[in-house]
C-alpha cells in the first residue's frame, strides 16, 4: 500500500511541479495585467473567458471524460489507438461547427455577455481558441493516460511560456489592446498543437470500429450538463458581480479569485495523477483501504497550504521589486476574497476523491444532479449575497456551493463503492486548521514571527492527532 502512495505522491510531484512552473507563470501576467490593465478592460477579460469555460464544455460534450474511461479498460473490444484516434476525428468535425457558430454569432455573444457588440472580434479569437484547445486535448490525456508526466509537463510549459512571452510583446512593447490577449492565446494554442502533432501520426488508425464512437458518446454526454454546472460554480459569480454592480469590481474579483492558483495548482496537479491511478487501482482488494490512507494525506496537505497562503496574502499581494509592487495598488481591495476562495477548493478536492464510486459504477447519469444541485446553490446565494457584500458575498456564495457538491456527492454515490474513510482524523485536522485561522485573525495579526509559529503548530497537530507518523513518512521515502 506505501509503494502505491509514494507512486500517486511521485506522479502528483512531477504533474505539480510542472504545473506550479505552467501555472506561475500565467500568474505572473496577473501581475503585469494589473499593471498595464484598467479594471474594466480586465473585467472584460475575466468575462470573456468565463465564456470560454463554458463553451469548453460543449466543445469536448464529455468525449475527454469518455477517453480516459475507454482508453484504460482492460477488458474492451478497441485497442487505445482506435479510442484515441475515434474521439479525436469526432472532436474536430464538432469543433469546426461550434467555432463557425461562434465566429458568425460574435456580435450577439458580444451583446449578450457585456451589453455591448464592441467586443466580437475578441469573442472570434476566442473561439479560435477553443477550437486549437479542443484538438490538443486528447493527446495530452493520452500522456497521462501512458504516464508520462515529464512529457505532459513540457508542452504545458511551452504553452504558457509562448502565451506569456506574447502577452509581454504584444501588451508591453507594442502597446496593443486586451484583443491581443486572446492572440497570445491563440498562438500559443497552435505552437502546442504542432508539438502534438507527432502523437497524433503515431496513434492514428483512420476509420472508427463500429459501435466506438456510439459508446464514447454515451458515455461522455452525461457529463455535459455536470460540466456547464460545474462551470456555474467557478464562474457565475463574475455575470452577477456585472449585473449587480460593475466591470471595475469584476476586474478587482477577478484578479482575487486568480490568487486562488496557489490550491487550485495542487488540487489540478492530484487530478492528474489521481484519475489515472485510480481507474488502475479500483478492481484490487485493498484498494478502498488506499483510497481513505490517500484522503487524509490530501486533506492534511490542503489544510496547510490553506493556512500559509491566508497567513502571507498580504505580503504577497503588497511585496514589491524595485518600486513596483507585485499587484497594482488598485487591486490590493482582492485581498480578503483570497481565504475564502481557498477554502471553497478544498472542497473542490475532497469532491474530487469520491469520483472513484461513480467512474467504477458507471452511474454517470448521477453527475448531473450533483453538479446541477451545487450551480443552483451557488446561484441562489450570490443573489443573496452579492448585493450585501459585493465580492466577498459571490466569493461566500463559491464556498458553500462546493461544499455542498463535495458532501452531496458522498451522500449519493458512498454506498456504490465504500471507502473506509477515518472521519475522526479528518475531522480533527479540519477544527485544529480552523481553530488557528481564529487564533491568526484574533491575536497579532500583524506577527510574522507568530503566524509561522501557528503553521508550525498545525503540523505539530497533525501528528498529535495520529494523521501523519514518523513510521508514515519513512514508508512513503
């Protein structure tokens, strides 16, 4: 059981330091857009590419999900390169008619999501984009699939070194509007798809087996209406911050909620690893025993890093480099979203751990209304919220939403495939990280000295509390 800890630990390390280098750096546009950026123009920005997330989801209509779930059954009629070249042939003749959909309809989209046909030509871009991302997919869940991190990891960090590298050019030196954003983009997006290409040569097998594409649509379409909700949750709350208020405090929300990228990059960089592991784990006998051991190390992990964000946020947001603070002082007010958005992730990954029931019932039919139930939570409360507390009300609103998926979830599919988790443990870690959150806002806040010094106890508690052991770490070496 350690060897297959330390394997999923290794494949989280090596998607995760990949994805922390492919993620910090977009990170850093944040940054230099809140430099060279208005609030309203990144407002704009922020909406338009909420857009593109749910229109990602149309454009795979679960065919991504369907792939990995064919491509590593062992008992199957198709062999991976007919799954691989099958979903990819379907995903470019569907991209070609959503993107000429959107392309003629970019002044409607335009009215639609900012009042205003101003912004077509970015919304064209856009769905250039998604077309080029679509395509690129399927090979990169194939590297996973054949567990090669390294190379995963390579194109990924090509990728945003070419879209930061135009941002810079385009932004910086040449001066040129928010369109060219979504340029940078869309270059990026094509030099990833000729690094693929070479995948693409070597898995092809022409035409579809019949019955293959029939099965991965079944498959997949379930995860549509999932996807769009899971959508909602994420973004919803930037249309109604416009709707309630205005793009000045989208673009303050916006550049808020992107300083969440500090949990997002380990939750994003365990769902790499963890999909495929546990889709190869499932049939073994002690694999539910795994499964629960693997939660209280993620939890624990997510805890901590939940507490030194919150604790340093605002030396992060307010450091500065040669006079030039690392966020534009009109984009300090994000600050108090940051707790809260990371709170709300660590749902997002305690949800992430129950996927297992469903994936190996296949009850995908069920996704729907977990994901639907929670969108309609979050809805519901930003309505509440929002025109009380502005942004912290839509960030509030985002937190009990994934709370509510994660729990629902366990409710609905823990019968389906039982994992013994240790409720006690993970219950004592999550007071003892919420009882020193309260002991940092409530007594010298303003310490250094005395936030490390609570960091240093919650690791303290968590082998106090029996979570981790000095005999656990020597196993995992």
């Amino acid at each position: 059981m350690s060897s297959d800890v330390r394997r999923l630990g290794k494949h989280t390390a090596v998607y995760g330091a990949g994805y922390v280098v492919t993620r910090m750096i977009p990170f850093f546009l944040l940054p230099f857009y809140t430099h060279h950026i208005n609030r309203a123009d990144l407002g704009v920005v922020g909406l338009i590419y909420a857009a593109v997330g749910f229109m990602n989801i149309i454009y795979h209509y679960g065919l991504d999900s369907a792939f990995l779930r064919f491509f590593s059954k062992k008992e199957s009629p198709y062999r991976p390169e007919q799954v691989f070249s099958t979903a990819l042939i379907s995903l470019f003749f569907t991209g070609i008619f959503f993107t000429a959909i959107l392309y003629g309809g970019a002044s409607f989209a335009s009215r639609l999501l900012l009042q205003d046909d101003a912004y077509a030509v970015h919304i064209r871009w856009a769905a250039l984009v998604l077309f080029l991302d679509t395509l690129i997919n399927i090979p990169l869940h194939y590297l996973r699939m054949v567990n090669k991190p390294l190379h995963f990891t390579t194109v990924n960090l090509l990728n945003v070194t070419v879209n930061f590298v135009m941002n810079i050019i385009f932004i910086r030196y040449l001066h040129k509007d928010i369109e060219y954003v979504f340029i940078s983009n869309l270059i990026a997006s094509a030099f990833t798809l000729l690094l693929l290409s070479p995948l693409v040569v070597k898995n092809w097998q022409g035409k579809p087996p019949p019955g293959l594409w029939k099965a991965l649509v079944r498959f997949g379409l379930p995860f549509i209406p999932g996807g769009l909700a899971s959508m909602v949750m994420e973004l919803i709350g930037r249309y109604m911050l416009k709707w309630y208020t205005d793009l000045d405090t989208v673009g303050l929300y916006f550049a808020g909620y992107k300083l969440g990228i500090f949990m997002l990059v380990v939750i994003t960089a365990y769902k790499f690893a963890w999909q495929p592991f546990f889709l190869n784990k499932g049939n073994d006998p002690d694999a539910p025993q795994l499964f629960a051991r693997i939660m209280n190390y993620f939890l624990a992990l997510l805890l901590l890093l939940f507490l030194v964000v919150s604790f340093f946020i605002h030396e992060i947001i307010t450091f500065e480099l040669f006079g030039i603070s690392f966020f534009g002082k009109d984009y300090w007010g994000a600050e108090p979203v940051v707790p809260i958005v990371l709170a709300a992730y660590i749902f997002l990954g305690i949800y992430m751990n129950f996927l297992p029931a469903i994936y190996f019932s296949e009850r995908t039919g069920v996704i729907p209304i977990i994901s639907g139930s929670a969108a309609l939570v979050n809805v519901v409360f930003n309505m509440l919220l929002i025109p009380r507390s502005g942004m912290l009300g839509a960030a509030w609103a985002s937190f009990i939403a994934y709370a509510w998926m994660a729990f629902f979830t366990f409710f609905l599919t823990h019968k389906w495939y039982p994992v013994p988790y240790q409720w006690k443990k993970l219950a004592g870690m999550t007071a003892s990280a919420l009882l020193i959150f309260y002991l940092r806002i409530s007594i010298f806040p303003e310490s250094l000295l005395f936030r490390a010094g609570l960091i240093l106890l919650f690791v303290t508690s968590l082998f106090l509390l029996n979570i981790i052991s000095p005999k656990q770490l020597r196993e995992l070496k």
